[in-house]
C-alpha cells in the first residue's frame, strides 16, 4: 500500500494539473483542426458554426475523435471539481475507442489520436499536433510518478512505448513498436527496442 506522503504527492500532481487544463471547447477545437489536418481535409474553420458542425462531423467519421472529445469533458469537469462526472467521461472514453488518459496527464489543444487504443498515464505532458497511433503506452517507470514530455508535431508510432521522465522533441518521430527510455531530440526519429536514434547521412536527409 502506498504510503501517506505518496498519496498526497499524486493528490498534488492531479490537481497541478487540474488547474491547467485548457477550457474545452478551445482543446475541442484545436483536436478538430489537428485531426482535420492529419486526414488530409479543411482544417481552417469559418466560423464558430463551422466549428461546431465540423466537430460533429468528426465525432462520426474520425475513429478516436468521440473519445478525445468524452476525455476533454472528463478534463474540463475536474478543472472546475465537478465530481462523480469525470469518472464517467473517462469510462465513456474507454469505450469508445480504448482512449485511458490519467489524471495528472496535461494535454495541449490540438491532439491527433489516429484511431485509439491508446494509454497515458504519469505527469506527462503533450504539446499542440502531436500524432499518437495506435496501441500506444506513454506511462510511468516505478517507482517514479514523472512522465514523458511530448514535444510540438511529434509523432509516436503503432505499438511504441515510451516509459519515465523523458523528452521527445519538437517534431521527433517514435517508429512502431520502439520502447522509447532516452530522450529524443529535436527532428529526430528513433526505431528498436530499446529506442535508438536513426542515423542521418553528413547532410542531414
């Protein structure tokens, strides 16, 4: 059983990051913009109307955008305390589409979650057009509560793992099935188990 000093440490994480949350329907959007780009489709909305029609639309034919948006609600819930409802946006969430995002996790508006069945969990952090495939763990390494840092325009691969405090640049690639345990920097992409860094020819391609 843990113990008391580590109960409340989570207990402060959860509401550090609590308070942090985007409102959500400026995150709703921004998923939608992302999601939109990713697909190949307008992704730069007119109006507020537009907005709202191109949300649902997404919500029908995007795999895991139902599942951001019941994971937004859970998020935006616990920013005000609401009780009892968070709890259930988060199950709804993992029904619809196997999308399990933790408490302390902080997501910047404009996540592109390709088709679910992804688990997030730790203090992580993801910034905006970050690219999550599926089967995907970004998680803890025990006996540790921090988590990774995912970098803008990153993009982690089917099946990767990426495990404890640490960084995946701005714009990193994480290839399928890697188990990332090391930083990544900047435009760099990684491959194998553990992760290591793809070779790049002297001029940089």
């Amino acid at each position: 059983m843990p113990d008391d000093d580590a109960t409340e440490a989570v207990r402060a994480l959860v509401d550090s990051a609590r308070d942090q949350h985007p409102p959500f329907w400026a995150a709703v959007v921004g998923d939608a913009e992302v999601t939109a780009a990713y697909r190949g489709e307008r992704h730069v909305f007119r109006s507020s109307m537009d907005a709202i029609g191109q949300v649902l639309r997404l919500a029908v034919v995007a795999d895991a955008f139902l599942a951001q948006v019941f994971y937004r609600a859970k998020a935006s819930l616990q920013r005000h305390r609401i009780p009892l409802l968070p709890h259930i946006f988060h199950r709804l969430a993992i029904q619809n589409a196997g999308v399990c995002i933790g408490d302390p996790v902080l997501i910047e508006p404009g996540l592109y979650l390709a088709h679910g069945q992804v688990v997030i969990d730790g203090v992580v952090r993801i910034k905006r057009g970050v690219a999550i495939f599926p089967w995907v763990t970004i998680g803890l390494r025990p006996p540790a509560l921090g988590g990774a840092t995912i970098g803008r325009s990153a993009s982690i691969g089917t099946g990767a793992k990426v495990l404890g405090e640490v960084t995946i640049g701005h714009r990193a690639r994480v290839g399928a099935n890697a188990v990332v345990l090391d930083d990544v920097p900047d435009d760099r992409s990684v491959i194998g188990i553990p992760a290591r860094l793809v070779e790049v020819s002297g001029d940089g391609r």
